[in-house]
C-alpha cells in the first residue's frame, strides 16, 4: 500500500473499492500494521448509536489511515467509543459509506472533494473552496470541519542546489530561470493547472515538458536529481521531498487548488463537544507534520499506524 494519495483514489482503486464492498474493507489491514480494532473499552462503536459512538473511516492509502487514527484517538481520549474502518478504498466507495451512516467521520482533501461533490466547481483559494463545499456537503448528509493547515497537493519542486542558483522560491520565480524542463504525469500536458496554467496563470514560456507516469515517484525523482528535468510535480507530503531537501516553490497564484485535509463527519454526530476536540486536532496539524510522519510510515520497520498517530497526539498535547 502506498503512504501518500498518489493516483489511489482514481478509477482503479474505484473499482477495486466497489468490487470488494465495504464489509470486507472493513476488516482489511495495512503495510505499517494499521488496524480495525475498536478505541472502544469492549464491544466497539456503531455507526447508528449514540452522539459520543464515531465510526472512522479511511481511505486506501497510509497518509489517510494515519489520518483518521489521529483524529479518532482525539475523540477516544475525549471519552468517546471510537471504532475503525480503515482501508475502505477510494472516494467513491468511503463518502457513500458516509452518506449513508456506515462510518462517521473520514478525513478528505479539500480541492478532491470539491470536485466530487460539484463538478464543474473551478474554486482554487482555501476559502472558496471551503465555500463550495458546504454548499454541496449537505447531499452526503455530513457536515465539513475546520480546514488543517496540512495539505498533500500538487507542488513544484527543484533541487536546493538549482533554487540557490537560481534564486528560486516560488513559481513565479522560474521567469529568471532560463528554460526549464517539468516533469510530471502526462495529463500535466493538457491539464488547465498543468503546462496551461503556467503559462496563462504565470506567464512562463521559456517550458519544456516531459511526461513520467509515476505520479511524482522514483523515477521522477531520479530525473530531477540527474539535472535531467529541473523541476518536477511531486505531492507535498511525499516523503522524497525531505529526504531529498528539494525546494517546493510557493504558488502565490494558486495555480493548484488547496487540497487542505478537512474532516468530514455525519450531521447526526456533529455536536459541539465533537467539533471542538476534531477543530482543535486540526488547528494543530501541519504539512511538515504529514511529510514527518509519512517519512516514518515509508521506513524499514513499518511502523503501526495507529502508533505513530499516538505518538503525534501525544507530542501535540492530546
């Protein structure tokens, strides 16, 4: 299983999400050793019971898993009965679990789940896409929380050696840069954010574009450490990143739309009490705080989720 959302919530997984159910998600385990276990002291938490019994789900990928053991460990450690669906699989097998109260809280990523909601929303900024999704959030009988500062987005970066020579720090910057080479998927090419918006959002021409399907993976990777591209498309919270000290350039334009995480809970569960202790885990949660704990999931040791989401909670004071 991957750590970060790369390409997992896409048609594939959609299928292999649907053809399983949920009822088999349900009990799936993860690399890392997340579990379904319940928080509960016995008898584990229902979907259908009372205010302080969450079910939390997740997406099929470590960063989610994470996630939602995060934010159910808050709750748990509030007096809560939490229980788990890890693994459930891609947004179109989880937000229907959602919808109709098979689990009760999931972590999303805001600008996806615009776009699932509505989809001919074109919000960019953190504000108008929080707009647009509580105008459509009702459909799926939930509610969305406060944003988190974290964010696993589309970003640009270049080696630090390349930002030094350069004088780079955001997109705006490689205007001086000479001709550049971005690597990326290859619907980078025709994408309205891809190769277009850099050039109508940043006026940049001076653009090549070389197309590597792997989702801003190893090989990417490998490219733009051999000078063979200078800049590459990598999600903010992959691993490589820090791994690496690559400079992911600021994107004052908002070319990409915020994909900061947002918890989504059910309408019937969000109390007050509710909302202030999950508000008050995202207030707290950082980009550098996913690539942290995304770097230690990825290691040799396969770390347990639900321990490093312990680990954090315990750091950050919950």
């Amino acid at each position: 299983m991957s750590i970060t959302r790369r390409g997992l919530l896409g048609t594939a997984a959609v299928a292999a999400a649907l053809t399983l159910g949920l009822a088999g998600c349900a009990n799936s385990s993860s690399i890392g050793g997340g579990s379904s276990s319940s928080a509960a002291a016995s008898g584990g938490a229902t979907a259908s019971g009372d205010a302080k019994s969450i079910v939390v789900g997740s997406a099929n990928f470590g960063e989610n898993e994470i996630l939602g053991y995060i934010y159910g460990g808050a709750l748990a450690n509030k007096g809560y009965s939490v229980s788990y669906k890890p693994a459930i699989g891609a947004r179109a097998a989880y937000l229907p679990a959602l919808q109709n109260g098979e689990i009760n809280l999931v972590p999303e990523y805001a600008g996806s789940l615009l776009s699932y909601l509505d989809k001919t929303a074109n919000a960019k900024s953190g504000d108008a896409v929080k707009s647009g999704i509580d105008a459509k959030i009702g459909t799926l009988n939930a509610k969305a929380l406060d944003f988190a500062e974290a964010a696993d987005s589309d970003s640009l970066n270049v080696t630090s050696s390349f930002a030094k020579e350069k004088g780079l720090t955001s997109i705006a910057d490689l205007s001086k840069a000479g001709t550049v080479t971005i690597a990326a998927n290859p619907e980078f090419a025709t994408r309205p954010d891809g190769i277009k918006g850099l050039q109508s959002v940043y006026g940049l021409k001076d653009v090549k574009f070389k197309a590597i399907n792997d989702g801003g993976g190893p090989t990417t990777l490998k490219a733009l450490l051999n000078d063979q591209v200078q800049v590459a498309d990598i999600y903010s919270t992959t691993p490589s990143i820090k791994q690496n000290k690559l400079v992911t350039l600021t994107d004052p334009k908002n070319l990409f739309a915020s994909q900061q995480v947002v918890p989504i809970v059910s309408t019937s569960k969000a109390t007050s009490d509710l909302e202030s202790i999950v508000d008050g885990v995202s207030a707290k949660l950082t980009t550098e705080d996913l690539l942290d704990l995304n770097t230690k999931a990825s290691g040799s040791d396969k770390p347990d989720y639900q321990a490093l989401a312990k680990a954090w909670l315990s750091e950050k004071g919950f």
